[in-house]
C-alpha cells in the first residue's frame, strides 16, 4: 500500500513540476524567434517591389496608355533651379573697396614734389621741370614751378587742398560713376584697414574723379577767390597725382555668388502616389518626360535590403521599450504560445496592407487618381487586429504590438506620419473599446466611436498629406469600411484564434460564468457542498479583484472551476459528506492526503478536456499553491510517534503547486482558504470573524505562498476588508421563529445541536 502511494505522488509532483517549470517560466524561446521572424518577414515584404508598371514616353510622342505614379516622389527642377540661383547671384550685390593708399600717395607725392622744387636752384630748376613734366605727363611751365616755390602755395596746399582731399576721399572715390549702373540693388563699401562692410543702395552721392575735379576747382575759385594762377598750379600738381580710392573687387563679389547660389535650396516637381503623369491620347511634354524618368529610375525594384533592416531595427527598438515597461521579468512574463499569436496577427494584417498596396493600381473604381491609394490605405482595418489583441492581453501589451503593425503598415502603403497616426491611433481607440465591451452587443456597438475617431483622424489627414477637403466627404465612406471590416475581424476572426491557441475571452468568460454549464451543473448534482462553497468563494474573489485592480471576471469564473477535481471523488471532501461514515477513517493519512491532493491535478485535467482555456486551467493548479494538509500531516505524525516509526516527511503533505503566479490566483487561495476554516467557527460574530481572516491571511503569507502573485500588504489589508464584509453577511444573524422552536423542542431536537459530526472541527479546512 505504501508502495502505491508513493508511486502515485511521484506522478502528481512530476505533473505539477511541469506545470510550474510553465508557470515560473512562461518565456519560449520559439515562440519569440516566431514573433521575430514574422517581424522580420514584414519588413522585407514592406521593401518588396510588386508593381512595375511605369511605362516610359518621350517628349513629342503620344501616350498609348495612362500613367500613374507608384510611389510619392520629389523630382528637382533644374531649369527652375538654376534661373533662382541666377536671379539670386543678380541680386547680390558687388563689393567694392574703399583703400586710404591713393590718398597717402597723393600727398606724398605732392609734397615731395614741392619740397624738391623748392630747394633746386640754378641749372637743377629746369632739369627738375623736364623731369616733373614727364612724370605727371603734362606741362610744366616755368610761371608754374615758380609758385610751387611760394609759400603762399605751400600754405594753401598744407592747409586747404590736401585736408579737402582728404575729406572726399574717405567716403570714397570713383574712377567713373557709370560703374555703378549695373547695379541697382546698392553695393557694398568694405573699408580695407577695418574690413566693415556697409551697403549702399544709393550711389549717386558717390564722387567719381572728374566731380572732384570739378568740386575742387569750384572749392578754390568760388570759396576760397584764389586767383587764377595760383589755382593753375593747384591744378597742374594735384590733377594728375588723382586716382580712384574705391574699386570693384571682381574675385570677392564672385565668391560671394557662389557661396549664395550653393544655399539656395532645389527648386522640386512633387509627385503623389496615384496622381496621372499623362493620359492616353496626350502628346507627353518636356516635363511629363522629366516626371517619367524620375519615376522609371526610381520605380520599386525587388527590394531594398538596407531599409528592410531598418524597418526591422526599429521594430526591434520598440520590443526593448516594450521590455523595460512591463514589470519584473519584462518579456519574460509573455508566453511562447503567446508570442506566436501576436506573430501571427502580424502576419494576418500586416499581409493585408501589403495586398492593398499591391491593388492600388490607376484606372480603377473611378476614384480621383491623386487621393485613391489613400483611400485604399484609410480602409484597411489595422484597428480590428487591436481590437482581437485586446480581448486576450494586457493593454501595455496591445498597444506596443499596435506600435508595430502601425508602423509595419504604414511602411507597406507608403504612406507617411500621417497614415501611420491614423492607424495607431485607431488601434489605442479600439483597445479602450474592447477592453470596457464585457457582452457582444457592446461590441457591435463599438464600431460606431471607432468611425467616429477615424473620421477626425481622416480629416487630419487629409489636410496633413492631400490638402484637399473636396475630397473628405468621399473618404469618409472608406473610414466607414474600415470601421467595419475591423467590428467583422473582431466577431470573426477572434473566435478562430480563441480556438487554435486555448485562449479564452472576454465574452468565454461569460458563457463559462453561466451556471446551466454542464460542468457546473454535474458539479452541484454530484459534490452540492462543493458547488456551494465554489458560489461563495467565488463572490469573494469577483468583490477581492475589483477593490485590488485585479480581472474580477477571470477570477470570479476561475473560483467558480476552481475545485472541479473534486468530481472524481466528491465522497472524501468534508463539505459533501452529510450524516454517512467520513471515510477517511478507514485510510491511513497518507492516503487522505494523497486523495486531496489529486483534486488539483483532476481539476486541471478536466479543465482541459472541456477546454475552458489556459488561464483558467493555470488558476485551477495554482489556487492551493505548496500549503499544507494540517489535519492529515498531525494525524500522521502523531501515529508515527505512538507507533514508534520514523518522522513522516512534511513534503507528502503539501500540495505540489505552483505557488500563485498572479493577482487572480493569489486571490482564489486566500478566499478558498479562508472560506473553508470560516465553517468551523463557533458563533461568527463580526469581530470573530474578522480575526479569523488576519490570522489565515497572516499564515498564508508568512508561508511565502503569495510571494510570486504581486499582491502587496495594501491589497492583502483592502483584501480582508472586503472578505470580512461578505462573510459577515453570509453568517448574519437571524431571529428564531417561535414554531420552528416549538417544533423541534416537540421532536427532541436542539438548535444548538449539529445533525452529525463525522470529522473533527479542525479538519474542515483542509479536507476542502
């Protein structure tokens, strides 16, 4: 006997063993490299070139067909361009260069000259005349080298003539003013020492020699009266040594139009994915030729590789966020099969916005050419395959695969910022829709805000990348379709998945919450106090859930299955044994121990025969955790002591778990526990009762039961709260009626008296 017993134990731990290693480590490598692979597979598809129907046409020829661009392109205008550039270099203006060296030569000159003429003599004086004649290429008389020699003229040059030169020098000189007629936005003066520049848009204040001349000889002889030979000689020394100060620098006005003309941005033809480059019957034109080329040289070739892998970098970016936003071990927490679903999905829509490129073709439907492949693009409903994710994952979960399909299709229809805000924001909608849809009405409903949403995303769009609101009221039809192709993904294609991959929804939940279940009914037929006890845990659990944050439909639905195993033997629990012989008396407490613990592994068992899904299966295995079998393992250790025998191991008498691995599950131990002790209490009152629930609660966690679970002290103080209120209204008072008393007291019966007692009060905690 003891033999069989151990045997079957091995069995049992090596089952729960296996459903642990599942529990504590729901990452599958296959799964995610599916989910990579599908990633990957979505990038390069997104790259993949499926239309090359771009047709060539030179200018003069006549189309024989009509063109379409395939794609958005932005093509230069080189003509345009280079007329900008032009009329930009015109418009810069030349520099010209203000220098102080002619004036100081003029002076020099002009002093050295009448210094040496003032100090020759004799013979000298006429060979200096020659020799100053020849250098200044004019004539010098004697009547002339005679004043130079006066120091009335030396007074009046020092004085009066070479300050004056001086003065119109520095605002500049001209050799000519007709320089300056090309040049009618300004110039710009740059003075040489300081190098600062100043523009001139007026130039006729400009002096040019010749107006010196003339303001120099009006300087002597009208405001100064100097007579006339003495002007002559002012003339014959200053008028030759003249030289213009301000000169064009033809190199720097150069560099300056280049360097004006290398920023002038391109001049470009914008092409939209759809727009009719030439029409059939047409004679195509200098620049229809140009756009054709363009698009012929850039038309999609097998694919790119480069920006597939940049595709995929991405993607992968956004599974590192994902990973640091989830909570303790990130993408860990994810199961293999899970990441297959989610691949799949991928593949499902991501395909579907591939096809819907693929079908943009011109000529079609009798849409506007420029807006159809939008059209094509708003209508495919990335929001369903959001909507389907939602009903079985997290919302931190859904919204970053929704990351990532949105940008995989966005990518597969070449759209831009704006196609891909449309269809994220869709998915984030239709997530927040399902995740408050808890009966399939609310979900043929929810298509009505979905085309609601996408119809303000549409003319967000639509002024964004086509700035054409001729065209929304035709676009709305399409937001519609999309709208309802992803309601008809939701009802039809989430069965399917919820099927293939054990999953079970929101709306399973609620048929499985139905108490006409056969399940449930064998339940309340073969093991009534069972069923009862699952009716009460499992309205503790739903209340629990809601005050914690917790699934309070998963939880309520898993408390109800949660002792389902009970079936195979209902006889050997306390709560279904009435007035026979418990019939763990005639077993060793070993075997006792070893029937209760089989209930876990039949639970899970039967669990996946009606195929009640992974989630509420893990609940089943997991809602007793490792505890203990007080009752059996005392009564065992206390035969083994009179008996004399070795100390009994602890191990044979704790469940074989796993330990909660969720707040739900966490949830179900804690009510199924304090449920079933709560039965041996002697007159419940309130404050009783609530003690009661601080001393389990206080056990289980002290025990380490809850320690995988995420439930903190706060929950676990907001948990006995609300299990106290249920319980003390489940063993409220109540007033005994006066024939009732009198009947029994007629019959020899006692209120105070149980019917049977057919197992010790301390047992019935565990026995359940």
């Amino acid at each position: 006997m003891s033999e069989i017993v151990n045997k079957v134990k091995r069995k049992l731990k090596g089952a729960a063993n296996g459903q642990a290693a599942r529990a504590g480590l729901p990452h599958s490598l296959p799964g995610f490299l599916f989910f990579l692979t599908a990633v990957f597979a979505l990038s390069f598809v997104a790259r993949l070139g499926l239309d090359n129907s771009v047709k060539l046409f030179t200018a003069g020829e006549i189309a024989t067909q009509d063109v379409a661009a395939d794609q958005n392109l932005q093509i230069e205008d080189v003509e345009a361009t280079s007329r900008k550039r032009e009329q930009v270099a015109e418009s810069q203006p030349p520099v010209f260069d203000v220098s102080p060296l002619p004036y100081e030569a003029l002076a020099k000159a002009a002093e050295d000259i009448v210094v040496a003429v003032r100090t020759a003599g004799g013979e000298d004086v006429e060979k200096l005349r020659w020799q100053l004649a020849e250098n200044l290429n004019t004539e010098v008389g004697p009547d002339v080298m005679e004043v130079w020699r006066q120091d009335e003229f030396k007074t009046l040059l020092d004085r009066d003539v070479l300050p004056w030169l001086k003065q119109n020098y520095e605002s500049g000189v001209v050799a000519a003013s007709t320089q300056f007629a090309p040049y009618k936005n300004g110039i710009l003066i740059r003075d040489l020492p300081s190098m600062m520049e100043t523009l001139r848009v007026e130039t006729r204040d400009i002096k040019d020699l010749k107006q010196i001349k003339d303001d120099l000889e009006h300087q002597l002889k009208v405001s100064m009266n100097k007579p006339f030979r003495l002007r002559k000689a002012v003339y014959v020394l200053v008028y030759p040594l003249l030289a213009p100060n301000m000169t064009f620098n033809q190199d720097t006005t150069q560099a300056r139009k280049r360097e004006i003309t290398r920023a002038v941005e391109p001049l470009y033809y914008i092409i939209k994915k759809g727009e009719i480059i030439v029409r059939q019957g047409e004679r195509v034109g200098p620049v229809q030729q140009l756009k054709l080329q363009a698009l012929y040289s850039h038309r999609k070739g097998p694919y790119n590789f480069y920006r597939a892998m940049g595709l995929f970098g991405m993607c992968l970016m956004f599974l590192a966020v994902l990973a640091v936003s989830l909570e303790r071990s990130g993408l860990k927490r994810v199961r293999g099969t899970d990441w297959v679903f989610l691949g799949v999905i991928l593949l499902i829509f991501g395909l579907l916005a591939k096809i819907a490129d693929v079908v943009t073709l011109p000529g079609g439907g009798g849409l506007p050419e420029a807006t159809r492949s939008m059209y094509f693009a708003v209508s495919l409903p990335m929001a369903g395959a959001a909507g389907i994710l939602a009903l079985f994952f997290s919302k931190r979960l859904c919204i970053f695969v929704s990351l990532i399909l949105s940008f995989l299709a966005a990518n597969m229809v070449y759209g831009g910022i704006g196609i891909f805000c449309y269809y994220f924001v869709g998915c984030m909608i239709y997530v927040y829709l399902m995740k408050r849809s808890e009966t399939r009405p609310q979900v043929l409903r929810s298509a009505l805000p979905l085309f609601a949403a996408l119809c303000v995303m549409w003319g967000s769009v639509n002024l964004m990348d086509l700035n054409d609101p001729s065209v929304v009221g035709a676009g709305v039809a399409f937001t519609a379709l999309s709208a309802f192709l992803s309601l008809l993904a939701v009802v039809g294609i989430a069965p399917i998945m919820e099927l293939m991959f054990g999953y079970t929804s929101r709306f399973r939940l609620m048929e499985l919450l139905n108490l006409e279940q056969p399940l449930l009914q064998e339940l309340m037929v073969k093991a009534p106090g069972t069923y009862h006890h699952s009716l009460i845990v499992s309205n503790m659990v739903e209340a629990g859930a809601r005050v914690i944050g917790a699934n309070p439909l998963l939880a309520k639905v898993a408390a109800l299955y949660h002792d389902i195993g009970k079936l195979k033997s209902p006889h050997y629990f306390i709560e279904n044994i009435s007035c026979k012989e418990n019939r763990h008396n005639k077993l060793a407490p070993s075997m006792s121990a070893l029937i209760l613990i089989a209930h876990v592994k039949k639970g899970v068992e039967l669990a996946r025969e009606h195929r009640l899904g992974q989630q509420i299966t893990d609940l089943i295995g997991q809602h007793h955790g490792t505890t203990l079998i007080a009752y059996f393992h005392h009564k065992a250790k206390e035969l083994a002591e009179a008996k004399g025998d070795d100390p009994i191991r602890e191990e044979d008498y704790r469940y074989p778990g796993p330990k909660p691995q969720t707040k739900e599950a966490g949830l179900i131990l804690l009510a199924d526990a304090i449920e079933a002790s709560s039965r041996t209490l002697v007159d419940p009152t309130p404050s009783r009762i609530k003690g009661h629930i601080q001393n389990i609660v206080r056990k289980i966690h002290d025990e380490g039961e809850l320690d995988d679970c995420q439930l903190t002290l706060k929950d676990l103080s907001l948990l006995s709260d609300t299990f106290q209120r249920i319980l003390t209204g489940i063993f409220h008072q109540r007033i005994e009626y006066p024939s009732a008393k009198a009947a029994d007291d007629k019959n020899g019966k006692h209120r105070d008296e149980p019917p049977c007692a057919v197992t010790p009060k301390g047992a019935a905690e565990h026995a359940a």
